[in-house]
C-alpha cells in the first residue's frame, strides 16, 4: 500500500501561552485534492506553516512524501501559494519565473506556463505594478514553475474575478488529472465543493470532520425548506425537528433535522401554504452547523 | 532517504539569477540609489577637493570608507527588512533555493555599489584632485574596501533581521552617520579631541580606513592588526546575526 503523501501525528503547536494546533493528526493520500476549511484562527495557517517547514514542529511528528518538512523543502517537492508571503516587487514578471525556474531541477516551460496563467503580456512589467489579481496569477504561476508533485495552496483565489477564478480552477483541475496533488485552503465553500476529493474541517486547532464533501453534508441531516406561509416564526419553531426558523424576502427558511416530519406539520397547520421549496443542506451550511457546534472563544488570527 | 541533488552547474546558475535580480532590484530602487551613491561622491567633492585641496588622497581613503559604509550598510539592512515584511524570506524558504543565495546576491549587489562609488571618487581625485597613485594602489583600494566591508555586511543583515521597514531606514541612519564621524572619516581622527581619540579604535569603520590609508601610501604600517579588528567585529555582528534569524523564525506565521 502506498503511504499517505502528508502525514502529520498528534502535531500540537503554541504561541506563548496560546494553542493554535492541538494533538492533530491527518492523512493526505498522493493524486487528491485535499480542502482545509475552517474559521478565521482555525489553525489552518499554522498547519501549513509547519507543512511546509517554515515554523518548527513543538511536538508531534510530520512528513511530507516520507521525507521531514525541511528536507522535502530542499528536494522542491512542492509549490506554494501562501497568503503571508510576498517577492521583491521591483522584479519583473519574467525576472520572477527564471529566477524560481532557477531553483528547481526540472523547471515548466516558462511560456507555456505564463500561458496557462493568464499573464500574457505582462512579462515586463514590474511586480508592484500589477493589480491584486494579477499579482495572485503570478504567485500561482511561482507554485506551478517547479513542475512539483504536491501544490500547497492558501487562499488561492482570493481577490480574483470570476473568470480568473474559473480558469485557475482549470489549471488545479488538469493538475490534479495529471498526477499532481493539491491541498488547498480556502474560505469558499463552492471551490471546496468543486474541487475537493476529501475535506478536513479544522476548528479551534482541532480536526473537527474529515471525509469527502458528501460525507461531510451527511454528517448535518438537515433540509433547508422554503416557503410563504400565514405561520408565525414562533409557531414554526414548535415544528417537529425545526432547528432554526429565519425570514427571507417575505419566505420563511426553515432548517429541519427531518424535512418530511416538519413538512407534515407545517402542511396541516397552514393549509395556504405557498412556494414552497426544499434544498438538502449544501457544504457552506453543513460547515457552519459544524463550526457553530464548537464555538471558537479565542481566535487566532 | 535520497533527495535530489542539483548537479552544480544549476546551483551556480541560481546563484547567478539571485545575484542579477539583486542588482535589478538596488538599481530600482531611488531611496537606496540615490543617497548611497550620490551623496558619498557629492560629499568627497564638497570637503575633499574644494575645501581640502592639500588632503584630496587622505579624505579620498577616508571619504571612499565612508561610502561603502553606506551601500553595505543599506543594501543588507533595510533591503533585508523591506523584502523580510513583504514575504519574499516566507516563500524563498519554502523553495529549495540556497538561502547563502541571498546574501551573496546582496553581497554582489552592495560590492557593485561600493565598487561605482570607488570608481566615482577615484575619477573625481585624480582628474580635479590631482591626486596621483600607483596602479596597484588604485586596485588595492578597490580591493581592501571591498573585501573590508564583511562586519557590516554582518551588520546590515542582523538589523535588518531585527527591525521592522520602517524603523530599519532611521536606526540604520542613526547607526551609520555618527558611526562614520567618531571613526575620522570626515575629519581625520587626529583632529578630535584626545578622549574621543580613544574611542575611534573600538568602532570598525576606524580599521577599514586605516587599511585604505596603508593601501593608498598615506600612512605607513602594518595590515594585520586592522584585518583582526574587522575580523573580530564581524565574530560580533554575527551573534547578532543568529539572534535575529532565531528571531525571525519564531515568528514567521
């Protein structure tokens, strides 16, 4: 059997006297995508930190295809696309990509890959000069120029419009088809969605849920139903199985536990009701259900 | 484990790619350009030809000092703080790329600098000076200064693990102006009152000059005692150095 691409065991990590991972443990199978997703001060970027050898393991043991964080570092087993980090923006785009192909024995075609992300025509132009999502472009084009076999991407497509969002969803895509695993942070449910083969919901440094996007969503029975009805909020919520009632634009959302048992209900107690419409709970609301269950005191940010 | 290794031809290739784009990025950057460049030889002009003309070869060993001072010492420190805050350490860390590439980039960056103001002030002295050296004493200043600039290399690179962009420019100025006066560079030592004479010795701008005086013929005496002192400094500002590497990696998140 193959060994797992990632494997961090019981990683625990603090700041001062502040927890940011406690006792964590993962798996990463090599030829996924792999989505983190958690509240702001989850441990998301503390994980990948250490991932990628930038923060010291405090205890617990972490490996990257076999190999310790720093090791993997020198070999230029990955690409990254981290938020905290930046270039020397006085580079030019193409200065940026020969210097990075420098780095790693067997470099992309550098313009191919300006291809591939978007950056036509703006070779010669100078880092700080570009718009904020060009500049995301040319970070992702960074990752991509090692030709690595893991892509540890944080918040990649934040600041981007969406067609440059669609077309760096391609380009994770057609990685991903080619071999290339990813693990990928985001704060967008619907690229988890898109993308992810597996899910890891990280919360308070905690490993809340992991598992593949359905897996998830089962994890949260719920059915969202919509309608206009004469009931009010309050005659809702005695419902059987309703475990929140709001009012949207003149329809009711009711978050049911048991949509055919709130339905019953809700049908015989307003026989008027109208517009009706039920939707199985998507990823954004199973992750917020998961994530409100444990709420997080102190965030780390 | 095997881990791939980069046969060394492309390990010097990347070496040679950090060291262009540092020179790209020094030579982009005006705040550096300009008063690193420009004021040392504007200065030399002013107080070495001008006003001095009987001492134009002793302020051009001592006005030359002064100005690789300067590009050293700027293009490590606040070069080192800018692209610390912008990320770029974070990412270059997270590559396989040598970090020794950086610093020699920088190095190269600022010996280029040194070497343009060296060039500069030489050229100055001996056109409008009437200043008249040896061929190898020429070379020899560029060499002695150039080599001579490691402590504050050192130096520049500890601060500019330690401060934070903004305050790198002021406490790099504040280090580096009454640095370059209690060590003669200005005014010859002998000038100065005999308790701050005492001082000059402890500071190591005080020994680079001292050996650009030698290697120039202005004064005679023996290197070695000049060599060990710079050699000592940089043993110092190295400590400094691990201090705010320790530093800079307990931090990066």
């Amino acid at each position: 059997m193959d060994s797992p691409l990632i494997r961090l065991d019981e990683v625990s990590h603090r700041y001062g006297n502040k927890a940011a991972l406690d006792a964590v443990s993962i798996e990463m199978q090599s030829g996924q995508v792999t989505a983190l997703l958690g509240p702001n001060g989850a441990g998301k970027s503390t994980l990948i930190h250490l991932l990628l050898g930038l923060l010291p393991v405090q205890s617990g043991h972490i490996e990257v295809m076999g190999r310790t964080p720093s090791v993997a570092a020198k070999a230029g087993e990955w690409g990254t696309m981290l938020q905290s980090s930046g270039v020397q923006d006085t580079l030019t785009v193409i200065e940026l990509l020969n210097l990075f192909a420098s780095l790693y024995p067997a470099p992309a075609e550098i313009d191919s890959l300006i291809d591939e992300a978007g950056l036509e025509g703006l070779e010669r132009t100078r880092f700080e000069r570009l718009s904020g999502g060009q500049k995301q472009r040319v970070m992702f084009a960074l990752a991509l120029v090692g030709q690595p076999r893991l892509l540890i991407l944080d918040e990649p497509t934040t600041g981007l419009d969406p067609a440059a969002r669609r077309g760096l969803w391609d380009v994770i895509s057609q990685r991903r088809a080619q071999g290339v695993s990813v693990l990928l942070c985001t704060h967008y449910m619907d690229e988890a969605e898109k993308l992810a083969d597996q899910i890891i919901v990280l919360n308070r440094g905690r490993v809340l849920a992991e598992g593949s996007p359905d897996s998830i969503k089962s994890r949260v029975p719920n059915a969202q139903i919509f309608a206009r009805s004469r009931l009010t909020l309050d005659e809702l919520r005695r419902l059987p199985a309703v475990q929140s009632v709001e009012s949207r634009e003149q329809r009711l959302s009711v978050l049911s536990s048991d949509a055919p048992a709130t339905l019953k209900a809700w049908l015989a107690a307003d026989q008027e009701l109208d517009d009706l419409e039920v939707k199985g709970a998507d990823l954004e609301t199973a992750f917020l259900n998961l994530t409100r269950k444990a709420p997080s005191k102190e965030l780390l940010s | 484990m095997n881990v791939a290794r980069m046969p060394i031809g492309r390990r010097l290739v990347s070496y040679g790619q950090f060291i262009y784009c540092q020179w790209l990025n020094l030579l982009r950057v005006p705040a550096y350009t300009i008063p690193t460049l420009v004021f040392p030889v504007m200065f030399y002009a002013f107080f070495g030809i001008l006003m001095n003309p009987g001492a134009s070869a002793y302020l051009l060993a001592t006005f030359a000092t002064f100005g690789v001072l300067g590009a050293t010492l700027f293009a490590f420190g606040v070069g080192i703080a800018t692209e610390r805050a912008q990320g770029w350490y974070t990412l270059i860390r997270a590559t396989p790329a040598p970090l020794l590439g950086i610093v020699i980039g920088k190095w190269f960056g600022a010996a280029l600098f040194s070497a343009a103001i060296i060039v500069t002030m030489c050229s100055i002295a001996g056109f409008f000076g009437g200043v008249r050296l040896e061929q190898s004493q020429w070379w020899g200043l560029l060499a002695v200064l150039i080599s001579g600039t490691l402590p504050f290399c050192l130096l520049g690179l500890g601060l500019g693990l330690l401060l934070s962009p903004n305050a790198a420019p002021a406490v790099i100025n504040i280090v580096y102006l009454p640095l370059a006066f209690l060590s003669g560079l200005w005014v010859p030592v002998s000038q100065f009152p005999a308790w701050l004479q005492t001082l000059a010795p402890w500071l190591p701008p005080y020994h680079l000059a001292e050996l650009a005086l030698q290697v120039t013929g202005v004064r005679p005496g023996e290197p070695w005692s000049h060599w060990l002192a710079l050699l000592l400094f940089s043993a110092v500002f190295a400590v400094l150095v691990i201090i705010g590497w320790r530093r800079m990696l307990a931090m990066s998140k």
